[in-house]
C-alpha cells in the first residue's frame, strides 16, 4: 500500500512450468497402466493433486474412481488399483493388506503403486517381506514442488520437520537436493548459493551430487541466489502469534494448500473454500498489512465500491449497456472478496477478544525483549492451571525456554516446570466440552514423552540457544517505548507489531548485504555455525544478467511462515530484490507443536 | 533428480523426454552407446543416463525390457545381467567377479541414483560398517534405512547394537525405522542395550495398548528399566495413576449403574476416567468425590497428596468443579482462611479477577460474583469487572469510596429504573453529610 517501493523491481519466474511438468508426469504414469482403473490416494496428496490435475484430467486417463487411502479394507470392484501415495511405510503395509487380501480370495488385480516425491528403499523392503513384491508394479512421481502463488512454491512436506529435526532421519535430504536441482535446471544456472544449518548443508551437497551426475546447460539464468535455512536456526519466529493478516488466517482458520475454508462464522451462511493468492485482488492487497490497518483498509474499500456501484444513477441507456458488461461483473467479484475478508477479519476481532489476545502478545513481547520475566512466567503458569489450551500453553513455554535460556529459565524448565508444580502439558479442548478433557504430562506417558520430545527438539539449540545475544547483535528487538507507526512499516519487525525483526530474515537481508557471512563471525557462533556461501561456475558473468541476481530464492528446510513471507516480501520491496520461497511445508506455531506430539501415531 | 531404474517398464526412459526436455542426451554420449548396444545385440537400453564411469565399467543392467526383476538385487548370480549385460573388456567368466566389484562406496552411489546394486557380496563385518559409514556420509536417509534393513537381517542384534552405538546418525535412523515398522520389541531391546551401556537419551517407547490392566502391567514391567530418576518418577506416577484410575472406574461404574447414588443420575458421567491425565482425574475426583475422606483413593485430596499437585492448580480445579456443580458453599469454603487470632478472611493464591473470570464461564449467579469482585484490590479493575457483571452495588460503594459525585451521577442512567440500585445513588446523592470531591 503505502510502501515507498522501489519500482524496479524484477519479474518474476514464471512457475506455472512446474505444474505443467508434474501433470504431464502423472499423466504419462497413469498411461503406464491401460485400461480402467481406480485410483486410491493418500489423504494429505489430495489437495495438492487437485492443483495439478483436476477430476476430468484423471478421468480422461481411464482412472474409473477415486478413493482416499483409509487403511481399512477395500469396496473397489475394479480388477486395476493404482495407489498415489508418499512413500510412507504404513499406507505400503495396508496396500499389502489389501493385496493380501485379494490372494486369499483368489481375485487377480493389477495393483501400480506411485510414489510421490520418490520412493524409499524402507517401502520397498515392505512390499518384499509382505510377499508381495513383484506382484505390484511401482513408479515414481516426481512431483517436488507445487507452485502455491506467484512467489510461494510448497514442498508439501509438512513431516519433513519432525522427521529430520527431531528423529534425526535424513531421509528427506535427497529429496530437497532434489527440488533444488529441479529449479536449478529450469530456473538457473545460480550464480551464489548462501546456507545456515545442518540439513541446508546437507541439502546442498545432495543438489551439487545431482548436478555433478547429470550434465551442465547453459541458459540464460532467470534465478540468481539463493538462501537456504534450517528451521532450527530459528524457532522464536515461527513460535511467536501472527498478526499480519495472511498470517492470521492462517493461525486462526488454517489454510491448506493455498485454500481456507471460512465457516458460517465469516459468510453467516454456509461454509465456503476459497483460494487464498494474488489473484484475489482484495487480499493480495491486505495480505501483507498488519491486522490493525486491515479495517480501515476495507472499509475504504467498501466505500469506492459504492462509489463505483452509485455511477449508475444517471445513465443512459447506452451507458448503463457498457457498465453492465464491463464494469458490473468486476463490481460484483470485488463486492463478494470483499465480504468475505470483511467477515474473516471480524470472526478474527471476536475469537481473539475472547481470548485475552492483547495479555497473550504482551507476555510474548516481554519474552523477546527479556522484560518482566516473572509475570511472564506467572502468566504461563495461571494459562496451563486453567487448561486453556495446551497447544498456546506449550509454545509459551517454550518461547520461554528459547529465549531465555541460558540464563534462569532453560528447556529443562520445562520439565521442571512441569514437574515441580505438577501442572502437566495440557491437551487442547474439544469444542463444546470445558474443563473436561485436559491432558496432563503425568497423565498419559504419550504427553510425558511429548515433553521429551520437545526437549530433544529444542534442547540442541536451547543449549546454545543465545537468543539475548543474538537479538543484541542483530538488533531484533526495537528499543521499546519508541513509537511505531504501523501503517507506515519502516523495518521487517512491523510483522509482529513493531516489537521484534524475525530472526530468519534479518540474517538473510544481512547476508544479501554482505554477499556472504563476512562480519557476521559471532552470530553465526551463536546458532552453531554450519553457514556457508558458494559462488557458482558462473559467477563471474553474473553482472550481464542483473534481474537474476536480484530474484533470490529461499529455501526454508523445516516450514515456514507466513509472517515471514510477508517480512520478505516488505524487504524485496525495500531493496529492489523479488523473493521466491520455497517451503517443505508452510508452517505456524500450531503445527510445530503439534508435530511434536506424539498422540497422532 | 530424473533415476532410471532397471527393474521398471521402460517408464523412465520415455518419459524423460516426455517430461523434461531440458535433460536432453548428448550426442556423442549417445552414439557410443549405439555402438555398444550393436555389439551387444540388446534389445533395448534400460539405462541411458549412466555417467561415464559407468559406461568404462558395466553400467546398464540390461534385462529385458519389462521383466519384473527386484529392485532389491539379492541375487547377484541374476542371469539375465550376465546374458545381456557382458563387460566388453572382459571373458564372460570373468563377468561375475566383476558385478561384485562394486565397492562400498560405488555401491551407495548407486543406490542413491536409483541404480541396481546388490548388498548379499557384503558379507564381512568390516564391510558391513563400511557401507553404512558411507550411507551416513552421503546425508541420504533413505539409503542409510536401505542398509540398516540388511545388517539387522545379516547381523547378530548384539553386534549390530553395539556398532551403533558409536554411530548416532546411523541408530537414530534405525530408532525411527522400528518405530515406523512397529517393531516394539526389536525396538526395547534396542533401548535397554543403549540404557546399560551409556546414559539413556534417546526416545521412550510408547505402546498403544488398548486394554487398561495390560497397558497397567507393562508400565509396571516399565518400572524397572533403567530411566534417568526424573523420567522413572514420570513412569512411576503415571503407573500409580493407572491403578487407581482402574479402582475408581470399577467402583463408580457400578455406583451409576446401581442407580443410587444421586450424583451420578443428576450428571451422569460423560466418559471413562481410564487414562485420563492427572488434572482430569483431578477434576473428575473433585466433581464426584468432593466429600469423602481425605483416607479414600478416590478422594480429591488423597490424589492432591499422592501426586503433590500445586496448591494453585488444585485450587484452580476444585474451583472450576465446584461452580460446575453450583456448590457455592464449597467455592466459598476454598477462599476462607482463619489467621491465628480466629479471623476468617477471603485468600486465593489465583489474583480475583481471574476466580471472577472462572466463576462466571461457570454460569455463577450476580450475588455470588459480586463477592469476588469485591475483593479485586485494583480500584480501576473492580469497576470495570463489577460493570461487565453487572455487580452495581460494588460500582456504587466504589464511586462512593472515591468520592466522585459525577460518576455517580452518570452511573445512575445505567441502572433499571425505580431499581434499589437507583435508590441507593439517590440516597448517596442527596445526604447533604456526604463530602465530594
């Protein structure tokens, strides 16, 4: 909006390709087995599938049905199933059930499964002890990367996190290489490569594998840079409560796949799926802005619609004939968006007034700023006695833990914390029921485990967390009492109201700075070192193609959020650069949580 | 990112060309193979995208185009790699020496792109270790799990433990692989090795064992593994917790069933207390057991007691049931502390603005809120709970306490009409004895 934005900013990529590329390969593996078949997909590659190939497209391809993977016995009558599934170990045992099955019946079926993104060794060693290698033919969808907007590509990961940051199973390491090599070939060759952590290191390597085995093109670069982070290198973002409106939205009604459903509460009718990117006009214009300009934001809106409606008044008929076929179809889209948002942000205001929202974010921005420890912590504690909500409980601890560690409060107090007192993980409320269903660590070993799981997850880092010097050194924290005219964002800490720069980014902005980590020796100490930054063969005529360079490519191992995305979009702005993240999952501090639970297996 | 993988249906071969027209063959690459696969009279190529080391050595597996060969190579005598692939350097006898010449190294190469390989040649200890020390250097789990799978079916548990045990990367992939598998007991067995000999960091296992008195006895057989002391008390409460929550639950099933006892038939229990955790319990006890003596299992202080639940949170669930109850006479009893001179007074370890808060999402009635609102200390804070609850006498002596007559004045329009609460301003306002401010 009111952005002094540098207006010369480079195209983006055109990222529609990766789509086009993903349905193509599918439909040429679907072509792989003639005939009618029914297709089974697993649940969490429905949406994305959707994205690349819709219904006709499948049917087109003699797929007959289509069933979600529920692991329960079959209905298909069809004598070909084809399975679209991750390469996960429990969906390939059901498949064997099911195959089984069948033999003990004596039905012939052809069964195809097809992995997405590849499939592992592990699946393949299932199929061989089930006894049913051989009698299952399998293929791989190389399906890295969805575009989910014009700058967001999702890797759909969201067990990446888990998987490598708290199992230590790098298993998902090849396939971000993978991705990366994909982009490189279509969108490269990149001239510098930068990294922090452990996975980017690992993932790079992977990438510089693959381009090593396959062979080098030449083209004219449409993506200089890239950045790729662990999540781990930054926990206090992604745990801290959004309150950019894309980011909101996300906390508060969940988007999936670049979509929401936004219940009876927002359209006081029945529930709608709508798409949430840059083609809706009303959004992609209040996506960015901090949740208290939004209001103000549409009911100007609101009110240049009426304007705009009110021209009709007067008209001839001539007129009124080109304002119905050119204006009125716009007016009415934009009327609909903008009821939508307007009602989103309302259902927004009411669930978090009823939440003590403002108590919440004050006690958040004390943890960052490292100010009134003690009532923060009497906070937490009075939140996990009256069993608010376990999720919200836990990312306070554990904002606690992180940020101030070393010092009093370490991870350890989490259990002790716990411990102690006896307070307990809480479990989230069912709706409806109160005080009923709570869940206390020494209640259930699963919850009592969550806690060690959580220590595992956050210890590594905890340890040598360093939040306090880091936010010194790179100046996170705003000095506090300083007015902070949010509608007028003067730095990237505007995403959380003015009160912190996300850690993630702040390094990013300053390693594009610099070209590389050069005086930034300490804060890389501070989060465990594993930085790094390569120059490309073709870095040297890197000056030709300018835009390149300034197309810069994130990628965020681990998640990532829309707070950050916005902060990056502010500081592209800032700076003339375009950023393009890519995620293995877009990510909240909901879902990070939950990911570290263990009641879900 | 593109494999090409022997076993498949020429899939890979076709679509690469379809799909992804920038990984285009070289030419000159290319029509070296054309030769060689003149020479060879092979139908077909499976593999087309071997890099050069590959092409020197035998690099494409070539069976028949559409065989059903594992992926898995175990057998490294595979026939149709002898007839179809020879090494063009060497006799055909010298063939199979040469397919396991593969060293470990070269071999996780090829796995990581997709390659045939064969795992059976490993057969030494030494080489065993080598392979999955490469596994782990190359960063690819998947490929790291592929060579776990073989040593745990090759090698000795005993052995294989203990190897792991200096190599983390490598255990915490088989610990999830169990995991994932299922594999409880491979997995306990995997835990208690790593407990002896080293401090025990890594996961605890979790059964998900449906019937409560197995589920009870296994944590009992828990007990006795070597958990740091912090986490052997956490398994210890949970068991206890266990135990008695199977007592409880037999004791108060019967009681609803019986149909006698007044409690359970007003508000019938609305699940099983069977692993429910500890605050619930909690809840649970002081909802229907608030009574009994503190000597019952099921008694709410006993579980206070045995599990050393803070004063605040018990204090805080008591609250919650009680008013659910609309017991008031106990909510009150919580508060009331005598000090040593006889004197009850109103104490909470929770500030009163939050018991308000509590007591009124609990549907607590005017007369019993305005109580503890009245005990809020913050002047500001009590009028604005004592105005969101309508507690108009507080508002009134509050104005009055400060002695501001013009808020008063304007509080007047917000009470009912010809209401007591109206009477009494009045009064206030018109006692010519009163000072203002």
């Amino acid at each position: 909006m009111a952005h002094s934005a540098r207006r010369d900013s480079p195209e983006l990529p055109d990222f529609s390709l990766l789509k086009r590329l993903a349905r193509d390969q599918l439909v040429y593996l679907l072509e792989q087995l003639p005939g009618k078949k029914d297709l089974f997909i697993e649940a969490d590659l429905m949406s994305p599938l959707d994205r690349i190939a819709n219904v006709s497209t499948l049917k087109e391809h003699e797929v007959d049905k289509l069933y979600k993977v529920e692991y329960k016995p079959i209905t298909s009558t069809s004598d070909q199933l084809c399975f679209l599934i991750r390469p996960r170990i429990k969906t390939v045992k059901w498949i064997c059930d099911v195959a089984n099955a069948d033999k003990a019946t004596g039905k012939f079926r052809r069964y195809k499964i097809i992995f997405t993104p590849q499939k592992f060794y592990a699946c393949e060693a299932v199929l061989e002890e089930q006894g049913i290698f051989g009698d299952v033919t399998t293929d791989e969808w190389a399906f890295y990367l969805l575009p989910l907007d014009d700058d967001i590509i999702s890797l759909e990961l969201p067990e990446f996190f888990r998987d490598n940051f708290l199992a230590g199973d790098q298993r998902w390491v090849r396939t971000a290489g993978s991705a990366l090599h994909l982009l490189h070939s279509l969108y490269g060759p990149f001239s510098k490569v930068y990294g922090i952590g452990r996975c980017s290191k690992m993932a790079y390597e992977s990438w510089r594998e693959q381009v090593a085995e396959g062979e080098q093109r030449t083209r004219q670069a449409e993506i200089g840079r890239v950045f790729l982070i662990d999540r781990d290198v930054d926990f206090v973002t992604p745990l801290c409560s959004q309150v950019v409106y894309e980011g909101l939205v996300d906390d508060i009604f969940r988007i999936k796949c670049g979509c929401v459903e936004f219940g009876p509460d927002v359209t006081s009718d029945k529930s709608v799926k709508v798409m949430l990117n840059s083609q809706d006009k009303v959004f992609n214009e209040i996506r960015n802005e901090h949740f208290s300009n939004v209001f103000g934001f549409l009911s100007q809106k609101a009110r240049n619609l009426q304007t705009a409606y009110d021209k009709r008044r007067g008209m001839d008929i001539k007129q009124m004939k080109t304002f119905v076929s050119e204006e009125l179809k716009g007016l009415k889209q934009e009327h609909r968006l903008l009821s939508l948002h307007i009602g989103a942000s309302e259902s927004i205001m009411k669930k978090k007034t009823k939440q003590d929202f403002q108590e919440l974010l004050k006690t958040e921005h004390s943890l960052l700023e490292g100010f009134e420890i003690r009532e923060c912590i009497s906070f937490i504690e009075e939140h996990i006695n009256r069993q608010v909500s376990m999720i919200q409980s836990l990312r306070l601890l554990c904002l606690l833990s992180i940020t101030e560690n070393g010092k009093f409060y370490g991870v350890d107090h989490l259990l002790t914390f716990a411990n102690l007192r006896h307070l307990g993980l809480l479990v989230e409320q069912q709706p409806g029921e109160t005080l009923t269903v709570m869940e206390s660590k020494v209640g259930k070993l699963v919850n009592d485990k969550t806690a060690g799981k959580l220590t595992d997850a956050f210890s590594s880092l905890a340890r040598k967390s360093n939040f306090r010097a880091l936010s010194r050194r790179l100046n996170l924290v705003p000095k506090s009492g300083e007015e902070y005219d949010l509608r007028v964002p003067r730095d990237m800490a505007y995403i959380f109201s003015g009160a912190y720069v996300p850690l993630s980014c702040k390094l990013i902005e300053q390693v594009l700075e610099r070209d590389g980590w050069t005086g930034l020796e300490e804060v890389t100490k501070l989060l465990n070192g594993n930085e790094f930054a390569v120059t490309g063969s073709n870095g040297a005529d890197s000056k030709a193609k300018n835009d390149a360079q300034r197309i810069i490519l994130v990628m965020f191992l681990g998640g990532c959020t829309f707070s950050e995305i916005s902060a990056l979009r502010f500081l592209g702005r800032e700076k003339g650069y375009k950023f393009i993240v890519v995620a293995t999952a877009i990510t909240n501090s909901s879902r990070l949580l939950e990911s570290l639970l263990d009641n879900h297996v | 990112m593109m494999k090409s993988k022997a076993d498949e249906e020429d899939y890979w071969n076709s679509s690469k060309f379809k799909a992804f027209t920038f990984d285009d063959e070289d030419d000159e690459f290319s029509r070296l193979k054309e030769s060689k696969q003149a020479v060879n009279s092979i139908r077909r190529l499976v593999e087309e995208d071997d890099d050069e080391d590959d092409v020197e050595k035998v690099s494409w597996s070539g069976e028949p185009v559409g065989s059903k060969t594992s992926l898995f190579k175990t057998n490294p005598d595979d026939l149709s790699v002898r007839l179809y692939a020879p090494e063009l350097r060497k006799p055909k006898s010298e063939y199979k020496d040469y397919v396991s010449d593969w060293s470990p190294e070269e071999t996780i190469q090829r796995m990581q792109q997709g390659k045939a390989f064969s795992l059976e040649k490993f057969r030494s200890l030494q080489d065993k270790l080598l392979l999955l020390d490469f596994a782990v250097s190359a960063h690819d789990g998947n490929v790291i799990t592929a060579v776990l799978i073989y040593l745990k079916r090759t090698l000795g548990k005993e052995v294989l433990f203990r190897e792991l045990e200096s190599r983390q990367t490598a255990l915490r992939h088989l610990i999830q692989y169990l995991t994932e598998t299922r594999d409880q007991r491979l997995l306990l067995e995997l835990l208690r090795s790593l407990c002896r000999t080293g401090p025990c960091t890594t996961g605890r296992e979790h059964l998900s064992i449906t019937d409560e008195n197995k589920r009870r006895d296994f944590l009992k057989s828990c007990l006795s593994l070597p958990f740091s002391p912090e986490d052997s008390a956490h398994v210890q409460d949970h068991f206890t917790l266990l135990e008695r929550q199977i007592i409880i639950e037999a004791t108060d099933r019967q009681a609803e069933r019986g149909g006698k006892v007044e409690i359970f038939q007003k508000f019938p229990r609305r699940a099983s207390i069977l692993n429910m955790p500890l605050v619930t319990t909690l809840y649970y006890c002081c909802f229907y057991h608030y009574t009994e003596p503190e000597g019952t299992y099921s008694s709410s202080l006993n579980i206070r007691q045995t599990f050393k639940i803070s004063e605040k949170q018990y204090f805080v669930t008591a609250l919650a049931a009680r008013a659910k109850l609309k017991a008031w006479s106990d909510v009150d009893a919580l508060f009331t502390s005598r000090n040593w001179l006889g004197f009850t007074r109103k104490k909470s370890p929770l500030s009163f603005q939050r018991v308000v808060d509590i007591l009124q999402k609990n549907s607590a009635p005017t007369q019993v809120l305005q109580d503890y609102v009245a005990l809020v200390d913050d002047a500001e804070l009590r009028i604005s709970l004592a105005q969101k609850h309508k507690c108009h006498d507080i508002v009134i002596n509050t104005y009055r306490d400060l002695k501001d007559r013009q808020l008063l004045l304007g509080y007047r329009g917000k009470v009912e009409r010809g209401s007591a609460e109206e009477r009494k301003i009045d009064e206030l306002l018109n006692n010519p004895r009163r000072r203002w401010k």
